[in-house]
C-alpha cells in the first residue's frame, strides 16, 4: 500500500506506475455484454469497440487486433459477445483499456437455455402465479405507455384505445426499445410512471423483432420491477408468436400492442348499447309490475266485499242474531236444569230432615247439654230432661 503525506507527496509518474501495478493483478478475465461502436481505422491494426452492459447504463473501451474480430465476423448490430481480454493500464497518458485476445458471439441456444433457467427460477419464486396479478381498471383515468420513439407500437395502442374511448389520457415515455440501453431506459420509465397515482395501469409496448431484438424484455432485472410494481403491468411486445418471459410476469398479456389498446379500456359504444339495453330492461320490469299491480287492483274491486261492502255488516248481523237466540235458548235450558236439581235437592232435604221424623211422631231426648239420649243407660234417675216434638219442646224428669 502506497502511503503518502502533504509534506512528501509523490510524482504522478509514481501513482500511475502504482495503479497499473494494481491492475496488472487482475489477469485475464472473461467479460460478458453487447458490442457496439465497432471502429475501424484505415490502415490500422488495432480495432477499438465499446462492451455495453445488457441491464445497466454502463459500458467498457476495449480494444483488440484486426484479426481477432475477423475470427467472429460477421457480428450482428449490437451482438451479445464473450470476450477473453486483459485489462491495459498505460501511464504515460493514465489511460485504461482491455486487450482482448479472443471473442465468441453468444448463441441463441445458449442464450434459450438461460432464458429457460431464468423462467424455471421466477416460477419457483412465484412471480408467474394468478393470485399475484392484479386486475386490470375498468376505465382508467391515465394510462402509462413504454413505447419505442415515434414507433408504430405506440400508434396503434393510442389510436385503438382512442377510437374505443375518445376521452382517454396517455402518459406516454418515448424509450430505446432494444439494444444495451433498452433494459435502463424502460426500467427507468417503469419507475417513473409507477410512482404517478393518476397512472392506473402501464402498457410495455414495442413492435415485432428478432429474438436477439427482443432479449431486453427477459432481462431478470426488468421482470423483478415489474413483479415489485403497484400499478397493473400489460406486456405488449411482438406478435402473438413472440413470448418473452415478461408476458409471463406482467398482469395481463396482449398479443399486439392493437389488443393491448382494446384491453386498456372499454368500448365506449358498447358501454353506451348496454346503458340502454338496462334502460329497456328497467322500463320493461317497472311497467310489467304496474301492470301487475293495476291488475291485482282490479280484481280486488270486483269482490263481492268492495262491490255491496254492506253485505259483510248484514252477514255479520244474521250470524250474531243466531248466536244470540242460541245463547238464550241453551241459558234458559240452563236455568230449568238448575230449578229442578233444586227442586230435587230440597225434596232430599225435606225428606232426610229430622223434623220430618218428628212430624211423624217421633220426638227427640235431650239433655241439658244439647247431646242426644241414644239409650237409657246414659240417662239417671231425677236427670231433668228435654224432649222435642213435631211442635214445639218440653222438659221432663227421669224417674
């Protein structure tokens, strides 16, 4: 480690000697990212090119000999490469390069198979589920559109959503749709329209392409932003034959940015044909059920009770009438039972009476204590008695 003090400080000669020291450590290393700013020099040996990272804005001056480059050539525009390289540090100039030895361009078989681990990845995550999608506004009040530049993705999403709901609003972000800079530029777009609560749901559009066209939107990067977002996500890349996994992250899937613009909001005619399709019903129900109830009216009025309403006063009468006399005839059979059981009941008195013993002449021993004489033991010699007799009492002695 370098140490140095204000007092004793070093030469710059020192400082970049040191710093190449440093990196000459590193050795080679294999790189991988989009190549671009391919140049080529008339007569030169050396060809000087710009590495892009594929999912940040970031990018590496590499250099290399002519006849590495031809080894690869010809390279496709924006071409996903590996390169063996070493990094260069020049002190004379304090200038920083990579000197690449050797290039392979990334197949699309391989890049298929890491799509293919990145999908069996996310799925196992779960980002793919239904229960995690949200469902989309029935009429938004903005729609956030991620489009290419002056593209013809973003004509036909604005003028088919235009032409269903003339009113509706767009906040449109005009971004790079392929290449290195795409995955930063729509993520940085995403954010932004993201964070808006006037944005109800996002439309990711852009036309159809290659596969190598079409690789930012299977970026992971991406996928998890658009997994992390609040708003609605509609993923509106290619064709219908384009499947790109952000059609399996997003909320909704359209197969061309034309049904992405169907999707976004409804059809203003039919919602009009359908307010009045419910206005027809609703007349229908109110004046089947006025005429129901005007119905029910008339047969109530032609009832006998309505039409002679008197006639439940005179029924009414005669029936009480007949309780009436009823009521009187069975008090008064009543009344006779009861004279006669009385009658019977006095007859049973009379007869079980002791005066009518008396009137037959017999008489009735008491003593003076009122108690009955049964026998004439109970009575003593000179006990003065009294004797009752059908008329009247007297009082005797005992001899």
């Amino acid at each position: 480690m370098l140490e140095t003090i204000s007092e004793s400080p070093v030469p710059v000669r020192v400082i970049s000697e040191a710093i190449g020291d440093y990196l000459g450590r590193l050795g080679p290393v294999w790189i991988e990212g989009e190549l671009s700013e391919v140049t080529v020099r008339p007569g030169a040996q050396m060809v000087f090119m710009k590495l892009r990272d594929t999912s940040a804005d970031m990018s590496i001056s590499i250099m290399c000999h002519k006849s590495v480059l031809s080894a690869v050539e010809p390279l496709p525009q924006n071409a996903r490469v590996v390169m063996h390289s070493k990094v260069s540090w020049y002190a004379k100039n304090g200038s920083l390069s990579f000197n690449v030895k050797e290039i392979r361009q990334v197949g699309i078989g391989e890049l298929l198979a890491r799509l293919e681990a990145l999908k069996t990845q996310l799925a196992s995550e779960g980002l793919f589920d239904d229960d995690r999608k949200k469902q989309l506004p029935f009429l938004p009040k903005s729609i956030g559109l991620i489009c290419g530049r002056n593209s013809d993705a973003e004509k036909d999403v604005v003028a088919n959503a235009t032409r269903r709901w003339p009113s509706v609003n767009f906040e449109i972000r005009e971004v790079a749709v392929q290449g290195s800079a795409a995955v930063v530029e729509v993520s940085a777009a995403l954010r932004e329209l993201d964070a808006n609560p006037d944005v109800d749901v996002i439309v990711i559009t852009r036309g159809g392409g290659s596969f190598e066209d079409l690789l930012p939107f299977s970026d992971e990067s991406l996928l998890r932003l658009v997994a992390d977002c609040q708003t609605p996500i509609v993923s509106a890349i290619g064709h219908e034959k384009d499947s790109p996994l952000l059609d399996l992250v997003a909320d909704w899937r359209a197969s061309t940015p034309t049904d992405a613009g169907k999707r976004v909001v409804p059809d203003m005619q039919e919602e009009l044909q359908k307010i009045s399709q419910l206005r027809e019903r609703s007349f229908r129900h109110l004046h089947n059920r006025i005429e129901f109830e005007r119905a029910k009216i008339a047969a109530y009025l032609d009832r006998p009770v309505l039409k002679a309403p008197h006639t439940m006063v005179t029924s009414r009468f005669d029936l009480l009438q007949n309780l009436r006399d009823k009521a009187a005839r069975s008090m008064g059979h009543l009344i006779a039972l009861g004279r006669e059981d009385i009658a019977q009941l006095s007859t049973s008195i009379r007869t079980l009476s002791p005066q009518a013993t008396l009137d037959r002449g017999y008489s009735v021993v008491q003593k003076k204590d009122g108690a009955v004489v049964r026998s004439a033991s109970e009575i003593t010699a000179g006990e003065e008695l009294r004797v009752r007799l059908a008329q009247g009492e007297a009082n005797v002695t005992a001899n």
